[in-house]
C-alpha cells in the first residue's frame, strides 16, 4: 500500500545520482537488534524509493501502526 506522503515522493522524484525522474518502490523488513532480533519481537519497516535508471535508492522508515 502506497501513502499519500510516498505518492507524492515518487511524484516528484528526482534521483541525486544520475538525474533520472522515473522511481519505484518497495516496502522492506529488516530485523530489530539484540534479544528482540532472536525472539523476532522487534522489526522495522522501511519504504525504499528507487531510480528505475539507475537503482540509487533511499530509504524512509514508516511509522509503526500505519496503514
């Protein structure tokens, strides 16, 4: 699912690296550190927007408890 706020990133994209104006996304998981990491009890969510040119990609983390 694509926010309003990611919408409008991708809508006024433009790549830092190479220039380009086209992005796409993903939304990644990536584990938490320490205990919580083994127990899986914590996890952090990103919404990665990247170059379709050139793959240069940033990374934005998405509140927990959002749609």
């Amino acid at each position: 699912m694509v926010t309003n706020k990611a919408k409008k990133l991708l809508q006024s994209f433009e790549c830092t690296k190479c220039g380009g104006t086209t992005a796409k996304n993903k939304k990644i998981t990536a584990p938490g550190t320490g205990i919580t990491r083994i127990i899986g009890l914590e996890a952090n969510d990103f919404l990665v927007i990247y170059c379709a040119a050139c793959g240069h990609a940033d990374f934005y983390v998405i509140a927990p408890f959002t749609g």
